[in-house]
C-alpha cells in the first residue's frame, strides 16, 4: 500500500492552464510527429497514423466554449483532501450557500441517528444490515480487523496455508474520514449518485463510522452524535498510518524515478532464507488449500427468531411490497437507470407485450444490465411476488 506522490504543484499547473487549454495543448503536439494508440506509438505519414486520418493544421489560436461561471466551478469543486480540505460548513445548492428560516447561513450536520435511516433506505439493499454486505458483489462496509490486512498465502506444507483473507472495510483499511465523506457525496448512491445533501452526506458518513466502532475523541459515537466539519477534521481512523512508504516527491516529474528506487531496495522487503530443494516435508496428498472459516451462513442468519408478541397482519401492506422496497427500489425507483420504473404505466405495458412468464423469466434470470434475482438471494416465489407487485401498482 503506498500514498499518492506530492501533486500540490501538478495540481496548481493544471488549475492555472485551465484543463480545457491543457488537453488541446497536448493533443496538438502529440498530433505534430506521432500518435499513441494501444500503447504502440506511430509515425504520421500523408496525413494518417496506421489507417486513421489526424488533423495536421497549425492552430495558432482557439476558443472551445465558454469561462465557466463562480457558481458553476463552486458546485463542480467538491473534491476533499485527506487534511479535511474541502470538507463544507454549510449546506450548498447548485454553488450558492442555503440559507436557514433565521436568514442565516445552514449549517451542514447530520447524526448517526439519521444516517442509520438514510442508510436503511438508501444503501442496505447492496451493502447489507450495519454494512455486513450484501449479494452480487458489493462490498463490505464494516467489521475485519487491521491485522487482517497482513494476511497472506503461506507456505502450503503450513498446517493452515491459507487464512482468512484480508477483509478490507471503513473500519480496517480507509485511513481517512475525510476522503470517505467526499467519496460518498461524489458516487453513491449507486443508483442516484451526487443527489444527497452536505448534512445527509455527514449523516450517512457517521453512521457508517459508528458502525465500524471509530470513536471520537475517545468516546463512542452513538445514536445522538452529530457529525460536522469541525468534528469531522479530528477524527483519526485506525489504519491512518498503514499506507506506506510515503514518498514525498518535491518535484512530480521524478516521482516515478523516486518510487522505482525505493522499491528497488531490497531492505524494505523480507530477508529470509529461500529454500531451492526438498522444501516440502510433509505429505503432500494432505495439501488442501482452504479458507478455513466461510461466514456465509451466519451472516444470512436472521437477527432474531423470537415472536413473543402475535403477528398483527397489516393488510395496508401488498404482497411483494416489502420486498421491493429492501431489495429492488433502488433500481426500479429511479428513471436513470433504465429499469421500468414502478408505477410508469406506458414502461410496463411495454414490458409485458412479452407475456408475464418471459417478464418472470428475464426477472430470476436476469436482462441485460439487470443480474439475476437483481443480485440478491431471493426464492423464484419472492421475485415473482415482487414483480406482481411491480406491475399491479403500474396499471
């Protein structure tokens, strides 16, 4: 694991160039000898590179667009740096400060209380109860250990040759809170990305770091703990220091030049004795490779079986409606997607021109950018319930 070289001066050459003068600065004097495609360089010769045609003419000057307004740089430059650069104070609407009923500037906040909610209705489908993960892929958020970090495959004569893998969430691997914010605010949700709030983004960020056990200023940080900038900036993850060798390149033109040196040390590597011959003692039909605890059933396992109250049917539920809101809501609520949304009357006409047994079908089995069952574990009945469900609520 390595930190990023020192960028500082790149960055403050590209934002003084501008980015747009920048790329048409670079195409024009690729464009003037040589052209890179696929990694194989080639010659220009009557105009063309390979078979393709290119734009040789001298270009003395340009103009590609327009200066973008204060405002629009303001809402496009939302990035946050590690030191909690970037991080906002207020909440902000399309680059411009909202302002509260008190005339005042609102400030951004948000508690794990409300994160918890916002999670369960926005994120669990994907990653799981208090990001214990989800089917189909999508990571896990919480839980591991950063010793877990250092697991790896061992010798295969060792009487456990391959432990548990290195379980990479918030908790044991992102070094900083900072970062995590920005990242939640700029890509999730998945379905709907950059649509919360400054307060729903802090909101979301301190629940998933209160579920991942990180304290703050040595104190849990329970149900009523908000989070802000200021608190936000005090906040040191476990595995800040585990990325590693920095370094700290003054000039980023010789950071590869840097970094080649560093790893060409052979110091900073194992020392051991290799073993060229008979290395195996034991016998070798015993061998198995194996991860020796699989978490896949506990985790699936429900909270709690106990029903010591009577079930109380609420006949204001439809059948399937539960299940779509935790599982298939994320997509077949947001018209980004592409997913017939629920309730688009015309989308599921349209659907179901295929017959209902082909829509069952295309729904366990998957369709186009859709995996099977949507990615999660439920039964043919539970997905046919849903897609009833779906289409008797779109008529």
């Amino acid at each position: 694991m390595f930190k990023l070289e020192n960028i500082k001066k790149l960055k403050s050459t590209l934002l003084s160039v501008g980015l747009s003068s920048l790329l048409v600065s670079s195409v024009m004097a690729a464009t003037k000898e040589s052209s890179v495609d696929g990694a194989v360089k080639y010659p220009i010769k009557d105009g063309k590179y390979s078979s393709y045609h290119v734009n040789t003419q001298d270009i003395k000057s340009y103009n590609i667009g327009r200066i973008p307004t204060e405002n629009e740089i303001k809402a496009w430059d939302i990035d946050v740096k590690p030191d909690g650069t970037g991080l906002p104070e207020f909440e902000m609407n399309r680059g411009q400060v909202v302002l509260g009923d008190d005339g005042k500037p609102k400030k951004a906040e948000g508690s794990v209380e409300l994160g918890g909610e916002l999670y369960d209705a926005q994120c669990v489908m994907c990653h799981g109860d208090f990001g214990a993960g989800g089917k189909g892929g999508y990571p896990r958020l919480a839980g591991g250990s950063i010793n877990s970090l250092k697991n790896q495959r061992l010798n295969p004569a060792d009487e456990h040759p391959n432990p548990e893998s290195p379980l990479r969430t918030v908790g044991t691997y992102w070094p900083f809170a900072s970062t995590l914010y920005w990242y939640i605010q700029d890509s999730m949700p998945y379905t709907h990305s950059k649509s919360l709030t400054n307060s729903e983004t802090y909101a979301i960020t301190a629940y998933i770091l209160s579920v991942n056990g990180i304290k703050y200023e040595g104190e849990d940080m329970d149900d009523d703990f908000v989070l802000d900038k200021e608190k936000m900036m005090k906040i040191k993850m476990p595995n800040a220091d585990g990325f590693y060798p920095e370094v700290d390149t003054k000039d980023p033109r010789q950071g590869v030049k840097n970094m080649t040196a560093l790893l060409s040390d052979p110091k900073i590597y194992g020392t051991g004795t290799k073993c060229m011959k008979d290395c195996i003692k034991e016998d070798t039909d015993k061998l198995l490779m194996k991860i020796e605890y699989d978490l896949t059933d506990s985790v699936n396992q429900p909270i709690s079986v106990v029903r010591d109250l009577p079930v109380v049917v609420d006949t204001s539920v439809k059948p399937g409606q539960v299940t779509y809101e935790a599982n298939c809501s994320a997509c077949h609520a947001n018209e980004a997607i592409g997913a017939p949304v629920l309730g688009d009357k015309d989308a599921w006409s349209k659907v179901l021109e295929k017959g209902i047994e082909k829509v069952y079908h295309n729904g366990i089995n998957g369709i186009n950018t859709m995996p099977p069952r949507g990615g999660t574990d439920l039964t043919d009945d539970q997905m046919k319930e849903v897609i009833d469900y779906m289409i008797n609520s779109s008529k």
